[in-house]
C-alpha cells in the first residue's frame, strides 16, 4: 500500500510538473492572442486625419498612426495621448474609438505592439516597454506636441504598457480602463506559482510610484479583471479618482458618451487641454 500511494503521489507530481512547464512555455501565447490577427500588408496612406509612423526599437520595428487633435488653432501645441490597446486588438480596428480624444483636443497616438499587424518582433514585457518608450520620446520632440501634457491610456493589458511607461517617463497622467494589479495575480486561476509569470506588468508599483493624476476605470461586472483590482489601484495611488462602470470586459464603456464625458472632465480638473 505505502509503495503504491507513494507511486501515485509521484504521477501527480510528474503530470503537474509537465502542466506547469507548457503553460511557462505558453504563457506568452495566451497573453499576447492579438498578433494573430490579420492585417493588410502596406499602412494606410498619410491624410489630414491619419500619419502612420515607425519606430526603431531594441527589439524590432513597430508601426504607430498619429491623429492629430480637432479644431486645434495654429502653431497651437496639442496634448497628446498614447493609446495602448488590449491583448486581443491592433490599431487597424481602433482609429474609430480615438475619436472621442481628438474631440476633446488631444491627439492621439496609437502604437501597435511588437508582432502584432505589421510591427516586428515579438511580444513581451521588455519589447511593449520598448516600444512605448520609443513612442513618447518621438512625440516628445514634436514642435505641435506640449511635451508636458503627454498622457498615457491604456486598456486591459495596455494598463500595463502604460503604467510600466510611467515608470520610464514622465506622464502627465494615467488613464487605465479595465486595469489589472499585476499578471501575477492570475497565476492560481491557472494553478501556477506566481513566480512562473514571465511577464509581471507591476501595475501596483506604477501606481504608488507615479505622482501625477490617475483616472481609473474598471468594469463593474468584468468577469476577466475582477473590479476589485482596480479598486485596490486606486487605494495605492496619490492622486486616483475611481470610476466604475456598468460593463463586463468586453462590452466596455457601456455608453461612449458617458465615457467621454468623463474623461473630459477628468482632463480638465488637471488641466491637460
């Protein structure tokens, strides 16, 4: 008997020890999905409303489209937003949702992530960085673009490129819809030790660490991101304003009007346009 339970307790361990290794091997796969989808092979064409850029990272080539704010006076410098998409999107499906920041007169910046549509490279913590990086010090020296109002949004795990770029560079402020604490966090849904997540996103530190103004929008009903999250970002930043929003994850913002109306008057209160 003692032989036989032992044998079976060894089986366990072996079958959790090859489970672990190919979600370790995996994880990457089901952390970045969006670099399957397809796009067309050439950028669009520069128009009035639509600049596509590339930037040269450590890591690989990646492709951006400047939209430049609405009603913006002459030789006026503009606000500027880094857009930072979710895992399961790239930019070619999201020109349409920067509208609502160009009215408000803010351009808007939107980076494709390594690998994903036509960028370069391959996804991970270190080349998302990498790029984001890349982005806001182009931006940064454009003679249009206030340098001092820079602002990073960024949803679901563009949460995380955001606040990871707020410990790189100064932010005017953080915008996080759908916001994590860290990836760490999910390792037990997967039944996996925390120290497996080769990809953190630390947004907990981000957050202490970053002084300027927070606009934290989770959803109510998310049943990926737990609402509690950015609950608990909110408690841990200097300048945080929660607001939460009547949504699960994937039909977030409920009503586009509303959200926008929010970020406006969020922009506002700190003076950002």
């Amino acid at each position: 008997m003692e032989f036989n339970v032992w044998r079976v307790a060894g089986i366990v361990v072996a079958g959790y020890a090859c489970y672990a290794l190919l979600l370790y091997l995996a994880q990457r796969t089901l952390l970045y999905p969006g670099r399957s989808i397809k796009v067309g092979q050439h950028s669009p064409e520069p128009s009035p409303d639509r600049v596509p850029l590339w930037f040269e990272t450590s890591t690989g080539r990646v492709e951006a489209w400047f939209l430049p704010a609405k009603g913006m006076p002459g030789r006026k410098k503009q606000p500027v937003v880094l857009f930072f998409h979710g895992n399961g999107e790239v930019i070619d499906l999201l020109a349409e949702q920067a509208e609502g920041f160009r009215a408000l007169g803010c351009g808007v910046l939107l980076l494709e992530y390594p690998g994903y549509g036509r960028s370069t490279g391959s996804p991970s913590e270190e080349s998302l960085l990498a790029a984001a990086v890349a982005a806001f010090d182009a931006m940064a020296v454009q003679s249009d673009v206030d340098a001092g109002r820079i602002i990073g949004f960024g949803r679901s795990l563009g949460c995380g490129v955001a606040c990871a770029l707020a410990r790189k560079r100064p932010l005017a402020a953080l915008i996080l819809q759908s916001p994590f604490t860290s990836v760490r966090d999910f390792a037990p849904r997967f039944f996996l030790p925390p120290f497996l997540v080769r990809d953190v996103f630390d947004n907990r530190r981000a957050v202490v660490d970053f002084a300027g103004p927070i606009l934290i929008l989770p959803g109510r009903h998310d049943d990926l991101i737990p609402f509690s999250h950015g609950s608990e970002l909110v408690r841990l930043s200097r300048h945080g304003r929660l607001v939460g929003l009547a949504c699960a994850h994937n039909d977030c913002p409920p009503d586009w009007q509303e959200f926008w109306r929010i970020i406006g008057e969020f922009l506002r209160a700190g003076k950002l346009f």
